[in-house]
C-alpha cells in the first residue's frame, strides 16, 4: 500500500497539531523540560525559563498564568518567548512525529513483509 499525498498531508498536518497542542502546551506546562530544551532555538544565546504568576485582585476570582521568558543572565533582563515558545518547540516536535510514522509505514510495508 502506498501513501498518496492527500494521507501524508493528514499525517503532516495532525502530527504538527499533536506536537504544538498535547506535548509543547499540554506536557510542556507540566514538565517544564520538554519545552526548554528547546532553548537554544528559541532564546538563542540566552536561558529559557517558565514563570508562573498568581492573582488575587478580583474578588472569588484567582487568576494563574504562566509564561515563557528568554533571560540574558549578563542584564537580567527578560523577554515574553512564550507564543514563540509553543510554536517552534511544537514544530519541531511534529516533525518529529511525522518523521517517526514515515519510518514505521515504511518499515511495515516493505516487501519482505508482504
């Protein structure tokens, strides 16, 4: 069985899905070090970190948010990386994806297999 283009764009399409949303937003935010792993893509020569803030101001209302932030160690100072983040990370982890089911559909229907 061979793969037409109309199932590999499928393929392609849902493993960048599965990369960006389940392992960059969904396991990344649990285990920070799926995501800065990533960090020499992402910050270049700078560090990856997560932050987390929580709010209070609002009464019954608290507000968590957590962001990505490249630091310069040299300044201190910092920069919002986190949409950035999510993206690239996610790519990269869909391509990986993809690339891993390309193998295994190759490997499963070569002819010695048949």
């Amino acid at each position: 069985m061979k793969l037409n283009t109309g199932t590999i764009l499928i393929v392609l399409i849902s493993s960048l899905f599965c990369g960006i949303m389940v392992l960059s937003l969904g396991v990344g935010a649990e285990f920070t070090k799926v995501n800065t792993i990533m960090s020499p893509v992402i910050c270049g020569g700078e560090k990856l970190e997560a932050t987390w803030e929580y709010n209070e101001s609002h009464p019954h209302k608290a507000i968590f948010d957590s962001r990505w932030v490249c630091v310069d160690e040299k300044f201190g100072t910092t920069q919002d990386a986190s949409l950035k983040t999510n993206l690239v990370s996610g790519t990269i982890y869909g391509i990986l994806i993809f690339a891993a089911f390309i193998v295994s559909w190759i490997w499963l229907n070569r002819p010695e297999n048949k």
